[in-house]
C-alpha cells in the first residue's frame, strides 16, 4: 500500500464473516473516509467512526449492548456487563462518596458521562433520596439515541431531575461520574519495529486492500509512548490524546465539584511495561473477547485500557488536584460497601465477589478523583481513606 510514499508496510487483512447491511453501511463510510484521507486513516479516527458515526457506529446504533448474558439467552442481548448491571449495590455505595462530595464542594448537581443503560444514575439517584440529599439535577452527558430512550425509561420516576446534554456547557459546577467512559475513547496505535536499542517507531492506521476489506498499514512516526520501553523485541501499544484532551476541557470548564472516573487500566510504569508487547486493544461482543477491530465494524465493541498516569498529568497540567487513585475493590470497601450489603443475600453476594475480588474487577478496575484547585482543599474522598495509591501514578 501507499500513501504518496509513508507507508512503509501493510500486514494482513482481517478476516470477516458475511457482513450486514449495518456493517456494510458502516464499511462504505470508512472506505471513503480512507480515500478521503489518502489512503490511510489514523486508527484513532477509525475507532471513532466504528463506535460513533451516527446511526452506524456501535454506540450509534440500535442494537443492544448490557446486560449479564449474550444474546439468545433469557431474552437477552448483550455485548457486555458493568458493574451497575452486576448490582444494584455498587451504585448505592458510589452514592455514599457522591453524597461527600456534594457537600465539601457546596454543589447540588450530578452530571454523568456516558451513562449506558441508566442503571447507574438510578442507583445513584435511589440512594441519595433515600439519605435525604437528592440533587437538584442530574444531567447525563450521551450521544447515542438509543441509549438516551433507554435511560429515559430507566429513569422514568426521578425525571423531574434528570435531563441529557450532547456537549459540555462553557462553565458547570457539580460533581461528575464516569464508569467505563475512558476506556471507549479513540486512542491511536504506536508500532515499535526492533528494538530498543534499534527499533523505529510507526504509527498504525487502516487503508483499503484488495477488493475494498480493511487491513492494516503503519508509517512512520515521530510520536512516542511517555516511557522508552527496553527490550530487543517489537513493541505495540496505545497513547491517549483524545482522553486527556476531554480531561482538560473538563478542567477548564468544571468550576466547583469534584469528578470521578471507574475504569480498568493502569499506571503508566505498568502500561508500558516491557512484557505488554501486545498493547490492551480489545473487542467485545456478545460476553466474548478478541482482538481483531477491523471486523464487523459497528457490530462490537473496542476499548483500550487506560493510562491513569497519563489522565492525571493532564488533569494536573490543566489546574485540577488529583484527589485520589486506588483500585475498586478497596474504593467501594472504603466507601460503606459491606455496610450497604448486610441484608444481601447469597446471589447478591456472588455478584458483590465480582466487584471487589482482586482476580475478578476488583482490581483490574481503578478509581481516579480529580477536583478543580478551588474544590480540593479542607476535605478528603472517604473512598481513598485507606490504600491510596496515589504515589504510584
């Protein structure tokens, strides 16, 4: 392939099944964003056309995405499951800390981005009526049609308070949520070839192969991960600048709160360590992993993990004061969480197991706070009161 001489190496073309007519809508808007672009698309901009073009991309589309089974089974279709469908309880234990913050930063709103099915702002909202400290209003922060008619449903008994935006306005206060947004925001794909001590950097993008499929092409670079990564071997990973550019409007326009991000990922020594060779991009549907974005676009979902390093800098860079940095395991167990289970049952247990076990999301899943300069002083997150991990970032 070429791109008017930079790119230096096309791979494999993924393999993909029959596609529908969804994909295949998708598939001619990406073929002619690629010949728009050159012949090469940046995979960033490719991640955010297959999960955002309107009426096409995965959290554009119609077709379902949570639950706790894959589809055909119970009625169900899903792709995957958070921790607000796993139990209710894990949103009303977040409330307890939501409800801290509401009042150390003398704000009286909630704003959530990407709120799925609604579940989360549900549990939210239930538990802080029911400790008498409900918000003025809740305002969710999503893109997609369909899920937006799903929450409204969800939320029918607190619509009084709840309303949705499509962007940021110049200047809010309030404090902000966000479960699993991070990891779904376009990230772009750097290739080590060789070594440390000889490799060359490319960045990889998508160009058109025979017969009009999606394959695999990288050009060279003068981007870099933060961190040089030793080793002999050639080197795949992710770096986040449309994650840490949200953050820093976040920055810039959250006046008085506090914010909140639940996510999987790492710091940054162990995002790039030397053994993560493979980097984290990895597809989801129907309770199943791959790693193969290229096929059947629009039809599942493609994450990476976050650099919570990376995430903290910029919030820092911007003016905020990082609040906190642990795992949510140890954040929910700090915030009340067996106090708000006592009455649980056995089922209920087993889900709360998969919230806090450290080889199930109790772990892998991490909590940044982060709060505007004037917000951050004279109170502490009770989420972070013990295992701060802060230092580590």
């Amino acid at each position: 392939m070429a791109d008017n001489g930079r790119v230096v190496k096309a791979t494999e073309t993924e393999s993909v099944s029959e596609p529908s007519s969804l994909t295949s809508a998708l598939l001619a808007r990406l073929r002619d964003a690629i010949r728009a672009s050159g012949g090469w698309l940046p995979f960033d901009r490719f991640m955010a056309m297959a999960l955002y073009e309107p009426g096409l991309g995965y959290y554009a589309n119609q077709n379902p995405k949570f639950g706790q089974m894959p589809a055909g089974v119970a009625g169900q279709g899903s792709d995957f499951v958070t921790a607000p469908e796993l139990s209710p309880l894990f949103g009303h234990t977040l409330a307890r800390q939501v409800a801290q913050a509401l009042t150390a930063t003398g704000t009286d709103e909630i704003w959530e981005f990407g709120a799925g099915t609604g579940a989360l702002a549900l549990q939210v909202l239930d538990a802080l009526t029911a400790m008498g400290q409900p918000p003025r209003r809740y305002t969710i922060v999503d893109l997609s049609g369909s899920l937006r008619e799903r929450q409204r449903a969800t939320l029918a008994r607190h619509a009084d308070r709840v309303q949705w935006v499509d962007a940021l306005p110049e200047a809010f206060d309030g404090v902000v949520l966000g479960n699993e947004v991070l990891d779904a925001m376009p990230v772009q794909l750097l290739v080590r070839i060789g070594g440390q001590a000889d490799g060359h950097w490319h960045e990889r993008g998508v160009v058109l192969a025979a017969g009009g499929a999606l394959a695999w092409a990288e050009r060279p670079t003068d981007r870099r991960p933060p961190l040089a990564i030793e080793g002999p071997h050639h080197y795949l990973t992710e770096i986040h600048p449309q994650a840490e550019a949200f953050i820093r409007t976040l920055a810039d326009r959250l006046r008085r709160g506090a914010a909140f991000f639940i996510d999987y990922g790492f710091p940054e020594a162990e995002y790039y360590h030397p053994q993560r060779h493979m980097g984290t991009l990895i597809c989801h549907r129907a309770h199943k992993s791959d790693d193969h974005p290229l096929a059947d676009v629009g039809e599942k979902d493609i994450t990476a993990h976050v650099n919570f390093t990376g995430i903290a800098l910029a919030a820092q860079d911007a003016g905020m004061s990082v609040l906190g940095y642990t795992s949510q395991g140890r954040f929910l167990i700090n915030c009340g969480l067996l106090d708000v289970a006592k009455d649980a049952g056995p089922r209920e247990n087993a889900m709360l197991g998969k919230l806090v076990n450290e080889h199930e999301m109790g772990e892998l899943f991490k909590v940044l706070a982060l709060a505007p300069a004037a917000s951050a002083e004279g109170w502490s997150p009770m989420g972070f009161s013990v295992g701060d991990r802060t230092h580590r970032l």
